[in-house]
C-alpha cells in the first residue's frame, strides 16, 4: 500500500473540492490542490513557493500568517475557524479553515497542513433560519408579557378574589412565562449580535466595568440557585486592570460563561473568576464545578445550535464577540477535573 502514497495524494489534490495544501516554516506554499489553485485563478504550480500575501489582501493574509505561525510554535491545530476571505475577483466567501502542524519522521514541526472549505451557502441558510426565528421569537415575547400581565392582576385580585389552591396556580404559571421570556429576551439579544458589527471600543476596569456588573445582573439566578463564587483562582486583583473592549459586548461573553456555570453546576455550586497576564494579551478564566466536557464533545460547543438544552447559540455568539476583539476562547478542563473557559483580549497596556 506504501508504494502508492504518491498516487493517492495526487488524486486527492487532483480532485477534491477543498483547498488542501502544504506550508514550509516561512508560510511557502509547497504543495496545493487543483481546486484551490483555481479558486485564485491560477495554476496550481503558480502558487508553489509563494505565500498567501501574494493572493489574499494584506489584513486576511496577516491573519493567516499569524495562525500559521502560532500552530508551527505551539503545535496546536486550528479545527473549523470560520474566517470571511475576498478571492481575487473581488467575491467575498466563508471558509471553514483546519491547520494542523506537519512533522518529520523525528517528530519535528517542519510546516504546517491546511485543508479550508467553501461554507458560504451553509453561513446563507443559517443566517435564514437565525433570521426566521429571531422574527418568531420577537412575535412570541409581546403575547408573552401580556400574558403575565394578566397573571400579575389575577394575583393581586384585579379581577375578584381568588381561593388559595387557584392563587398557586396563578402564581406558578407567573413565574414560568417569566421564564419563557428571558428565554425569548436572551435569544433575541444574543441572535442580533451574530452579524453585528463591532461597535467602539473603550477603555474599561475589567473589575468595576465588566465582572461587577455582571455579577450584579445575574445575582437574583446566583440566590435562587444558591451558587457560591469562590475565590480559588486568586480572582481579579483589587486594582484596575485596563482593557479596551466594547462594554455590552464584553459583558455579555461574561455574562454567558457564568450562566453556563450556573446552569451546569447545579444547585449548591461555585464559580470563580480568574485573571491572568499573558505575551501582549490578558487572560480571564471562568471555573465551576460542575462535570467536565467530554473530549469528543468539547470541540463542538463553540458551534452554533449545538446545545439541546438552550437556544444553542450562547458559546457560538461569545466566540464570536472575542474573535472581534482580536481574541481568542476555548474549553480546557481545570487541574482539579472541572470545566474552566478561557479567553483572552488584547492588552491595552
């Protein structure tokens, strides 16, 4: 099977639908398939030795250059990054795009695989479903709110007195519309921000302007749900720590990973808030000790609609807000078999 190697991957380059290639360490293109070659209009042997600034604008091929360059030093793939790209004639795509590090027989990082595929038509349809709910979800929360309304008059015996058994009932049916409609409320917030592009920027104490806000506004789930924050990650030093960032948007990434913990944790949980400085970047670490994310399931719930169990598009918008910030999110399971987020934002200092 050995000896045919060389025909198999020609086959592959020479007819699969995605852009397949092979990087040298200085971003060189050494080996590309056909599809992606007249994806720029070239010949793919056009491409070999070139690198992506000489096909994509100088701020995509930056950025292609830099994830090149990170996955090469860490050794760390990139699985499904959605990036927007302009091809020559000035067309605009989607592309899922995986780089993985290409080793020696010594185990020696000595360039990097890329295989990127055409989404543009899925991004399409899922636009026109999120757009398509949001449109239901909007129409739903007014009869939503009227509703309680009424429950609310009926409780308070607008309409005449009512017996005990019937006031419970009332009372319960009040506080499950409440419910519904910050599950209505949340998805539409979280739905308009997918495409939204980001709003300016200021500078922020990431303490008093985001995390204390943030805790404040989830404090009535934290009681209810008698949830502890703990401090076992040294959380947020009691001076200001700077960062530029859109508020609303910052808060809201926040605001999602506690929920999460919330969520997950259960009854009687903690969540701690960490902070960390990085290479030019600051990291924030949201902990709880609810059960970690299975290895096969923790690459998949920064996707969109993934989780069953909410609107399934919280984790996906918070990848997306950091990503704009020039950030990056992932899963990572603590040192002590607990889920812990992490993401990072440009230090401003």
């Amino acid at each position: 099977m050995k000896d045919r190697y060389d025909e198999m991957l020609l086959a592959l380059m020479g007819n699969t639908p995605d852009s397949v290639y092979f990087k040298d360490r200085e971003g060189r293109f050494l080996m590309v398939s056909e599809a992606k070659a007249e994806k720029y209009g070239v010949d793919y042997k056009e491409m070999i030795g070139k690198t992506d600034f000489d096909f994509l604008p100088m701020d995509q091929a930056e950025i292609a250059h830099s994830d090149d360059k990170k996955v090469m030093e860490t050794g760390t793939p990139i699985k499904d990054k959605i990036e927007k790209i302009t091809r020559p004639d000035r067309s605009e795509v989607y592309v899922s795009v995986s780089k993985t590090p290409w080793k020696n027989d010594t185990g020696e990082i000595i360039g990097l695989i890329g295989i990127s595929r055409d989404i543009t038509e899925r991004i399409a349809i899922e636009k026109g479903i999120l757009d398509m709910l949001s449109t239901a979800t909007h129409e739903i929360r007014g009869p939503l709110v009227s509703i309680q309304f009424v429950l609310k008059l009926l409780q308070r015996g607008a309409y005449g007195k009512i017996d005990e058994s019937a006031r419970k009932t009332v009372e319960e049916l009040f506080h499950r519309i409440g419910t519904l409609i910050n599950v209505v409320t949340d998805y539409l917030s979280k739905s308009s921000l997918i495409d939204a592009k980001i709003p300016k920027k200021e500078k922020l104490d990431l303490r008093q302007d985001i995390i204390d806000r943030v805790l404040e506004e989830v404090n009535p789930e934290i009681i209810e749900n008698q949830i502890t924050i703990d401090n076992k990650l040294g959380s947020i030093p009691g001076n200001v720590i700077t960062v530029e960032a859109n508020k609303t948007w910052l808060k809201a990434v926040l605001k999602t990973l506690i929920g999460n913990g919330i969520k997950h944790g259960g009854k009687g949980g903690k969540i701690a808030i960490g902070y960390e400085r990085g290479h030019n970047e600051i990291l924030i670490i949201v902990w709880n000790d609810g059960p970690v994310i299975s290895d096969k399931e923790k690459d998949k719930i920064f996707e969109k609609f993934h989780s069953k169990n909410s609107t399934g598009i919280g984790l996906y918008v918070a990848r997306k807000l950091i990503e704009r910030h020039g950030g990056k999110i992932w899963y990572q399971n603590s040192l002590d078999d607990h889920p812990e987020f992490v993401f990072t934002l440009p230090d401003s200092n």
